[in-house]
C-alpha cells in the first residue's frame, strides 16, 4: 500500500470512529457536544473521500512513509483506545 493511500484510509477510519463515537457516546449527554463531534467526523470522511478522488491534488500526498503516516496512524490508534474506553465505561 502507497503511503499517500494508508493516510487516506486512516482518515476515513478517524472520521468513521468520530462518527460512531457521536452516535453512541452522547446519548444522554450534550447534544451540542455530539453534533461538533460529528461535525467534526464527517469533515474527516469528507477529506478521506476527497483524497481518494484527487490523489494528485493532494498537496501534503506523502511518497514515502514519513512524520505524517507515522503521525495519522498513532492519532488513529489513540482514537481508537478513547473510544473503546468511553464505550466500555457507558
């Protein structure tokens, strides 16, 4: 897998978590804390959809695996545990 094509899928993921995340972990919380999550969600699906799209245009497409690749992957692995905590704990 191309390193720009892994940082793709780690932002579908990220955003696909955030979503799951605001559907299920504001049920009875604050609905203005689950809409920004979502909010925030569905920009990072929208940037995975749009790298997938125009993956010429993506100006920060790494070429090889660097800072960024590292970097998206360990932020997508902290989201990951958070949420699974947070579900755990409800």
């Amino acid at each position: 897998m191309s390193p720009a094509r892994f940082v793709t899928a780690c932002f579908l993921y990220s955003g696909t978590i955030l979503l799951i995340q605001a559907a299920i972990g504001f049920r009875d919380g604050s609905a203005i804390g689950a809409i920004v999550l979502a909010g925030t969600g569905f920009a990072i699906v929208a940037t995975g959809i749009l790298r997938l799209r125009n993956p010429a245009l993506e100006a920060d497409n790494p070429a090889t695996y660097g800072p960024l690749a590292y970097g998206i992957a360990a932020l997508s692995l902290m989201l990951t545990v958070f949420v699974s905590v947070q579900i755990l704990v409800l």
